[in-house]
C-alpha cells in the first residue's frame, strides 16, 4: 500500500498559476500515462469501497477517468455527472462555488434507482464544491450515499468542512497535501 502511494505521488505534477495566478493544479496526466501508477489508484479507490456497491458516480471531466474502471472493477454501474448542455433528457442541476470561480453540474432525474447504494469518485477534493453539489443532486434521486473517495486531498483548503456539511460521513483519499 505504501509503495503504491509514493508511486502515485511521484505521478502528480504541480503546475503553478493554472487555470489562474495563485492556483496550483494537479495534474494527474503522468499518473494516467502509467499503467503501473494508474492501476494503483484504481486498486486504492477499490479497497477503499465500504461493502456492496450498486453504482459509482464521477464527475466532469477528471472524475470520469478514475470512476468509470472503479465501477468495472466493483461490479457497478457508472453514472456520469455533468456539465450544463451534455446530457440529453431532463437534468437535475445544482450550481456551487469553486476555488476560482463557480460551476455548475447536472445529472439525469432518472439516473439512478431510489435507495441506491452509491460511491462518489474524483481526483482531487479541493474546496468541496464539486463533491457538496453533487451530494446534493444525489440526494434529489433519493439515493444511498455510502463514500467518497478521491485520488488526493488538498487539505489546506478545507473541502471536509463542506463534505462535513454535506451530510458526508465516509471519506477517503489516498493522499493527502
């Protein structure tokens, strides 16, 4: 387990002042482009699974990259969450804050079954608007929201703070900046 995090964060690159001056982006690219690193974080997010697991959901767009294979290797589906205008039928919206600026996020009404035993998976928790807001259209469907898991958490910025507000009592990442 050790050895599988210091692979994934010898993988991450900080880029300074991107997407704006003062934010330092994690780019997770590297880690993508190794298979042994990649597998890895899929392997971490996995073990991290509390029990039974009906379906996974990411977010736009890194979120995809990581909950799609977790949900293959669980034995669950995949629901994606996205951004206005991408999906097709009606949508649940919530809009919400970001560290530089705001978003919003949809997710079809029917997406998935009331009661639900539901996984959230993203790279990075950074403020916790991404994973607050989609909290919040889970709890539209009526669903079960049993854990979060994230590749990596930057902890100076409080984002548990609103996972906390967010009714979000399972959380884990694999690690922590």
């Amino acid at each position: 387990m050790q050895d599988q995090q210091t692979l994934i964060k010898s993988l991450i690159k900080d880029v300074p002042d991107f997407p704006k001056p003062g934010v330092v982006f994690k780019d997770i690219t590297p880690l993508l482009a190794s298979p042994e690193g990649f597998q890895a974080s899929i392997d971490q997010i996995v073990a991290a699974a509390p029990g039974e697991i009906d379906i996974v959901v990411g977010m736009e767009a890194r979120g995809f990259i990581f909950a799609a294979p977790v949900a293959t290797a669980l034995g669950a589906g995949f629901v994606p969450v996205r951004k206005p205008g991408k999906l097709p039928r009606p949508v649940f919206e919530e809009q919400f804050a970001l560290e530089y600026g705001t978003e919003t996020l949809t997710m079809h009404r029917d997406a998935i079954p009331a009661g639900s035993r539901v996984m959230v998976v993203d790279d990075v928790l950074a403020t916790g608007g991404t994973i607050g807001a989609t909290a919040k259209l889970l709890r539209k469907l009526d669903v079960n929201l049993v854990h979060v898991a994230v590749v990596m958490e930057l902890s100076f910025l409080n984002g548990r703070a609103v996972l906390d507000e967010s009714g979000i009592d399972s959380f884990s990442s694999i690690l922590t900046a």
